[in-house]
C-alpha cells in the first residue's frame, strides 16, 4: 500500500528548530520573552500569515517565549516563539526593512529556517523511530523546494 | 525498494508519499513522521494500493 499525505507543519520540537536556527547561522535565547521588531503596530499588513490572522493580538507583538536572533547584530530584528493553543509553536517576525539582516538567514517567508526545521524533525525521526530503521537520507532541492528521500532496500 | 519522499515547499507545507510498500505497511511507517512534522491534511492512498488490493482480491477468489 502506498499513499500520499498533505501535512501542515507545525513546530513541536524545540531541540530541531534549534539545531535549524543554528543552520542558518542564528542562535536560539531559550526563554528570551520579548523579541524585537518594529516596536510599534500601524496597521500596515494584512497577508494570510498575518500574525493577528493566526490568534496572536497586535498588543501582544513582541512578546514571546523563546526567541531567535542574529549574532553580532544588534540592530536586527528576531524572531518570537509564541505557544500555539495545540501545544506546538508559532514563529513571529518581523520583515520591515529584511528585519535588518534577519531575512538574510532566515529567507523570504522564513522558508529556509521551516525547511531546515523539518529537515532536523525528519533526520530525528530516522535516529529515533524503529519505523524507520534501515532507511537512508538524501536531500535535494527542486525550485524552492526541500526534497527529503528516504530509502529503504529492505 | 521502499521509499519515502518528503518534499517541503516554501512555506512550510509538507507532503509525504510513500511508494513500494505492499499491504498495510506504509501508513504504519510514516505515522509518527508526520505527526512529528505537524498536522496532517489529507491522506489519499495511491493507485498502487488499489492495483495491489485488487490482486489479493483476485487471488482470494481461487
């Protein structure tokens, strides 16, 4: 039998998504409450990942319970890790001006820094889940995407 | 060959297609990744399931 599903991804794991903020060059503040960003809302973006559309209030902007920032960079703008109500994590930024050298790591959309996260939950899962035992990894990229193969001569 | 590809577009979706697994297996291999990865969609079995089941049915008839 074989099948094909769709998964949204949600950050669950704390340890993968340091090990990807690690990848692309930035360090993971455990327990850093507040992240930087514009400071202030104005009302000015209104996307589908708007984070008001995803239950974060524009007077809570800014505050976290994780964050993820550049090193050496103080004027940069981080990234805020802010608890979902399923138990898993939203992640927050701000891109105003590339947040100042934040997207340079993280890409447009923080694409990098999702893809490396579910590259880390994937490698985990292939080290810890007998399921998986005897398959080998390669990575590809395709256009913007993260191919993860996982093969198995069993 | 069993093989499990997982391709992750730039937005942060997901979609996990297996391929050469016969009987029931692959939904069993594949349920903790994607409950590691986030929230699953859909889930749609693929013609080979189909292609596959057939023939157990086939045989079951003789």
């Amino acid at each position: 039998m074989s099948h094909v599903a769709t998964v949204e991804t949600v950050i669950m794991d704390l340890n993968a998504l340091k090990k990807a903020a690690e990848e692309c060059g930035l360090v993971m503040n455990f327990d850093q409450t507040t992240f930087k960003w514009y400071g202030a809302w104005v009302n000015d973006y209104h996307g589908n990942d708007a984070a008001y559309k995803h239950g974060i209030k524009p007077k809570d902007y800014g505050k976290c319970l994780h964050a993820i920032s550049v090193p050496n960079k103080p004027g940069a703008y981080e990234i805020g890790v802010v608890a979902r109500d399923d138990g898993g994590y939203l992640l927050l930024w701000d891109f105003f001006a590339g947040g100042y050298g934040l997207m340079d790591h993280v890409g447009k959309d923080c694409t990098k820094l999702l893809q490396s996260y579910s590259k880390h939950v994937v490698l985990n899962e292939i080290a810890t889940n007998p399921d998986l035992i005897g398959y080998t990894p390669t990575i590809e990229y395709e256009n913007e995407n993260m191919i993860i193969k996982l093969t198995s001569y069993d | 060959m069993k093989s499990i590809t997982i391709t992750i577009d730039r937005v942060g979706g997901t979609i996990v297609k297996t391929e050469g697994f016969t009987g029931g297996t692959c939904k069993d291999v594949t349920k903790n990744l994607q409950k590691a990865l986030g929230k699953t969609s859909t889930d749609i079995n693929t013609n080979e399931m189909y292609e596959i089941n057939n023939e157990q049915n086939n045989l079951n008839q003789y």
